[in-house]
C-alpha cells in the first residue's frame, strides 16, 4: 500500500508527518511524505523556528512525484495541518491528480483545527476551507470532538447530538468518519470514547483514560485508522486497531514520565498492542 501524505513537519518531537510516517511504515505501508510546515518543534513548545510552504512548493513536489511515473499506484491521500489556506488548493489539486491516475484511490482528510485546550490553532480560513472544500472531496474524515462540534455548529455532548453531528459530516461528503478525543454524558470520568459512522452503522470504542494529552496523538491514529480501514473495509475493526495502538503508545509515554509521543522506543504497540479493545455498537 503506498499513501500520499500532506502534513506538517518537525524535527523535533512528533507531529503531522513526524507522527504518521513511521507508524504507518512500521505496519508496512509505503509513504510518500509532503510536509506543509518545516518546524524546529510543535509551537505547544510555546516557540519554534522554520516556515510554512506555500500551494505553489506543494504543487511542485507532486509534480515531481508525477513525473515518476507512480501516481497510478497510490491507494490513498492523507492530508493534516495545513498551514495556510493556499495550501488546501495543493491539496486538492493533489487529490485530483492522484484519483485520476488512480480511480480506486482514496482520500482521508484529518480536518486540524484546534482542540478543547487549545480551542482553535489554525490561520482564518483554514477552518472554512476545510469544510468547504476539503470535506466535499474526502471519502474518510478523522475529527477530535471540538473539530466535529466546530464543523458541524453544535454540541455532541450526549448520544443523540452525536449521532446528528457525524450526519452532518456525512452530509458534507465523507462516507466514513471517526470521531476521537470523545467525550459524552455517557463517557466515565476515567475513560475517553471513539465512535465511527460509516454510512452503515456507529460503532463506540471506550479506552482508559490516561494523564497525558501529547501533541500528535490523533495525527497517529487518523494515519493508522485509514490505513487499517483501506486493508480491512471495516471501520469498527480499523477503529479498534488504531485505538489500542495508540493506547499502548499513551501508556508508554506515561510510564515514562515523556513529554513526546515514545514513537520509537514502544514502537511494539503500533503492530502488537499490549492491550486490546473492541468496538461495540451503538
């Protein structure tokens, strides 16, 4: 499986692109990464260095990738933190390049906006343009809770306002949408929730909840769950393999007193999670 992915980038810590390759790579997949941003660190550090690329830098790159003569075997695009809006023009502009060449490809936006913490990260426009015009475009969404309730203008702080927000996203183009970093009436104080829709059926997934929220984290799982999701065809069982991956990571981390994801030292995890868990219907 090979997939485009269009993503930040930094060269310390673990985000975007510096958090989806090598999980990806670790369970077997060929990436093709296009970095949006080059920074020294994520700014949750509070400063960084480095620039954001412009559409036109973007384009480019594909362009070269083109000029391979390897569009036609690229199975899916992955697309995160954008940067600026231009950059989502490269992005469709990629998209549409790679579903020409490829009809049978598929296109997985991770719509970066912000989070509860942070509330929203992104340059204006940003936010409009994903839902615009990325959302249309896209088989596969991956939202955090506030990215859903920010797209959609609501709340899904109970079963029902959820059920109607993935509707919504539905309705905005995406046949498949995993939800992370959920939290309903019905979500324990110790735990967090997941939930897909595929169109199909809603499927939760319920995790622990840990003392950690690092940076990267849901660039990770939106990476594996639409890999897992383009081997299996199965949203529930691409939830519940991404889910306990990056529990397993989480816990790690926690154990070890880290401020970065521990990529690379519980590497394990991501193709052999020490614990396992399992969708249920909703």
């Amino acid at each position: 499986m090979n997939i485009l992915s269009i993503q930040s980038h930094v060269a310390y810590g673990h985000v975007g692109n510096s958090a989806a390759v090598f999980p990806l790579q670790r369970i077997g997949v060929e990436v093709w990464p296009v970095n949006t941003v080059q920074f020294s660190n994520h700014p949750g550090y509070g400063g960084w260095r480095g620039e954001v690329f412009g559409g036109e830098a973007i384009r480019l790159v594909v362009q070269g990738i083109a000029e391979r003569g390897v569009l036609g075997q690229c199975d899916g695009v992955l697309s995160g933190y954008l940067g600026a809006a231009d950059t989502g023009q490269a992005v469709l502009d990629a998209v549409a390049r790679v579903k020409a060449a490829n009809p049978g490809a598929r296109y997985c936006c991770d719509p970066v906006i912000g989070d509860v913490e942070s509330g929203v990260y992104v340059r204006g426009g940003i936010p409009e343009f994903i839902r615009s015009r990325l959302l249309p475009l896209a088989d596969m969404a991956t939202p955090n809770q506030f990215e859903l309730d920010h797209l959609t203008g609501g709340t899904s702080a109970t079963l029902p306002a959820l059920a109607a927000a993935l509707d919504a996203v539905h309705a905005l183009g995406p046949r498949v949408v995993l939800v992370t970093s959920l939290r309903t009436e019905d979500t324990p104080d110790d735990a967090i929730d997941l939930a897909v829709s595929d169109g199909l059926g809603r499927y939760r997934l319920r995790t622990p909840r840990l003392p950690i929220a690092p940076n990267g984290a849901g660039d990770v799982i939106a990476a594996l769950f639409f890999a897992h999701y383009m081997r299996t065809g199965a949203a529930a069982d691409a939830m519940a393999l991404a889910a306990s991956a990056i529990y397993g990571l989480l816990r790690r981390t926690v154990e070890a007193g880290a401020r970065e994801l521990l990529l690379v030292e519980a590497q394990d995890e991501i193709v052999s999670p020490s614990r396992l868990f399992a969708a249920e219907r909703m």
